[in-house]
C-alpha cells in the first residue's frame, strides 16, 4: 500500500477508533451512575419499575423509568439498542493494531532485546492472544465457579497479571501493553456481542411472545456489563501508554502494567461508589498508585534514574555523534531511509549537531535510560553505546570541537 494511502488510513482509523471509544465508554459512565443513582419509584406505576431518577441537561428534565422487565403493552414502537459503539470500536481497533503493529516489518511489535522471535510468528501470536485470552476467559465466568464472584475475580485478577509477565517477555514494552489493552478490550465487544445484547434479545422475544421473561438473563448480562464498565479505565491507559516510556520501558513493565490496571479499577469504583466506597479497595488502589510513582519516579541515584554517570571519561562529541549516526538516523533525519517512516517520528531529526542537542534530553530517557529506542532495537545499539550517549549528555551535551577532549 502507498506510504501516503497507508498514513491517511491510519488517520481515519484513529479517528473513528477514538470517536467510537467515547460514545461506548460514556454509555457505560452514564448507565452506571444512572443505576447507582436510582430511587425507589415515588408513586405508583405499572410494570417491573425498580427505580426513577430525574436529571436536568441542556436546558431539559428527563425522567428516567427503569424496568426488569417489559410487559407485551409496554414494548415500545422504537427501542434503542447500545451495540454498535462496541462493535465499532473493537473493528476500528483491531485493523489499526494491523497497520501499527504488522505492517512495515512489525518495528514497534518486535524488539530483538527482548526476545528473537521471528515477525510471522510475532503476528500470529499476537492474534492468538486474543482469541485464547477471550476463550480463557469465558470458560472461567461460564463454569460453576461463577457463582463465587469474589474467587472468579481473583483468578481473573492473577490471569491478567501472568498475561502482562508475559507479553513483556515476548513483545516491545509498547506492544505489550497494547497488546493487554487489546486483550481486554476484545472481551468486553465479545461480552456485548455473546451475552448482553442476545440476552436482552430474548427477554424482549418473549415479551412479544406472551411467555414469561426470565430475568436471570438480565442479571446474567448486566454482571457482564459490570466487568465491562470496570474494564474501561485500565483499556483506556494502554491506549495512551504509548506516549508514556517511563512505564513500558521500565525493567519491571509487567509490574508497572499490573499495578495501573489496579489503579483503573479501584478509581472507576471509587467514581462510582464515592462516600459509600470500600477502605479496602480504596487502600489498594492508592498503594498501587504509589507503587506505580515509586517504580518509575526518576530519583537521583536510584535504578530508575539510569544508570550512574557521574565518573564516566569524557565523550567527545564526535564519539556521540557517530552513534547517532549508526543506529538512529536511518529513522530520525529530515529524510528517513527506513521505509516505515515518511517522516521523523514524532518531528525528531537528529542529521544536525544543533538538533542533537536540542533533542539531548529525550535521547537521554528514551535511548539510555528507558531504552525503549531505537525502536525495538533494529540498528542494534549496544549497552556502551548507550551509556556513552548518556555520558556526553550528562557532561553538558557540548557540540565543540573540544567538547570530552580533556581528561583523555
């Protein structure tokens, strides 16, 4: 596909990808607190009515009136179902996870410091993770232990953390946590499509019908919406972990990975519950959340710092230069050679001594302390390599003739 075609594709995917997101997580936001919020019916009505709630927007009051179930003379000549949010999202998702991850010989996918495997075989995995993630877990919340919630849960729990221990150990940082983002993001479409939305199908079947409505289907469907809404905020963070090195490039990614899930879930039950919220749940999410800051927190002679530079030998500016030269230029230059980028990643060219140097810091955390480029070390850059890049940054990033001269 044309370089400038695939660009355009990826735009329009990101864009329809992003817009989906929101509509399906706002109408998870919103039926959520709207079932938190309901209040015993303040009259009598007709039907299965469990609640009323009142709101005011946009210059309107709505009442809202929720029913278990409807009766054939309630069945409206207009419903409205909340699916294609889900299915949008999830296709628009998995076809730019195609265009980032596969295309282009797989360079964010594949990082060959961390593991050797081949591109063909990376793509396949990648796609059997989904699928078998969601088998996994379906076969769990479809066996007997179902009916002990708090022990499914767990379970749930330690399967996502073996799948973020894992994934880091296949995959770049950055795949991984897509790749756990993906994973979860394909069971709750997989939720809407094989549960919630069949099983008020045949609530409202036998309505129409003039049978008896089994409510447990309702139950059923909404505990899968449930793991759904807890979902969301953990999906959202692997969306955008790609703009944060300082997780997926630390030595303990998994870790870091596990515990901001953590902190998804306990922050969206905290929004939901407010005043009425578990200590105990509010406890562990504030202590991963302070795990997370520990680990990635950039402390002056810590590990997460880099390493120590203080009593490297001077570099010259010449010696950085020519690592520049070697192992980023191919994708960072005004004209990359690489055939996966048109253009600079992220605007930064590094074919002048001047950009160099303006760009030293983010050289810095992303080439010597998060190593997480070159990407997925294609060109190759050495642990030398980068400590001398980190020594020359550390002794001013000088660009003179002079510069790591003295002292040799």
């Amino acid at each position: 596909m044309p370089t400038f075609a695939l660009e355009w594709l990826n735009l329009a995917l990101r864009w329809i990808h992003v817009i989906a997101g929101i509509m399906w997580i706002g109408d998870s936001f919103l039926f959520m607190w709207m079932d938190r919020n309901l209040a015993p019916p303040s009259r009598a009505r007709d039907g299965a009515v469990t609640g009323e709630l009142w709101m005011v927007h946009s210059g309107g009051f709505y009442e809202v009136v929720k029913r278990r179930y409807l009766a054939p003379h309630e069945v409206p000549p207009r419903l409205h179902w909340f699916m294609w949010e889900a299915y949008t999202t999830w296709i628009s998702g998995f076809f730019l996870l195609g265009i980032v991850y596969y295309f282009g010989g797989a360079v964010f996918l594949v990082d060959r410091s961390v593991s050797h495997i081949g591109v063909g075989a990376a793509i396949g995995l990648s796609l059997g993770v989904l699928v078998m993630g969601y088998l996994i877990y379906e076969l769990l919340w479809s066996s007997p232990l179902a009916k002990r919630p708090l022990v499914t849960a767990v379970l749930s729990f330690l399967l996502i953390v073996g799948a973020s221990w894992g994934l880091t150990r296949v995959f770049s940082g950055r795949a991984a946590f897509i790749h756990l983002g993906a994973l979860l993001g394909t069971i709750m479409a997989a939720n809407v499509a094989h549960h919630i939305i069949p099983a008020q199908r045949k609530m409202l079947a036998a309505t129409r019908a003039g049978q008896p409505v089994d409510t447990t289907l309702g139950e059923k469907a909404k505990r899968r919406s449930t793991h759904n809404h807890y979902l969301t905020l953990p999906v959202l963070f692997t969306m955008l972990s790609s703009h944060s090195p300082s997780t997926y490039g630390h030595p303990f990614a998994w870790l870091v990975l596990t515990l901001l899930v953590i902190v998804g879930a306990a922050g969206k039950y905290v929004m939901n519950e407010r005043g009425r919220s578990n200590r105990w749940v509010v406890a562990a999410g504030l202590a991963a959340l302070a795990g997370v800051i520990a680990l990635t927190a950039r402390v002056p002679g810590s590990a997460t710092a880099g390493p120590d530079l203080s009593s490297a030998p001077p570099v010259a500016f010449a010696e950085a230069r020519d690592i520049v030269e070697r192992r980023c230029i191919s994708c960072h230059a005004a004209k990359p050679t690489h055939p996966s980028f048109p253009e600079p990643p992220g605007g930064v060219a590094l074919d002048d001594p001047a950009l160099i140097r303006s760009f030293a810091p983010r050289i810095m955390e992303r080439a010597v302390v998060t190593k997480t480029m070159p990407l997925g070390n294609l060109t190759g850059m050495t642990d030398e390599e980068r400590l001398a890049l980190g020594a020359w940054i550390a002794q001013g990033a000088r660009v003179d003739s002079t510069a790591g001269v003295a002292g040799r």
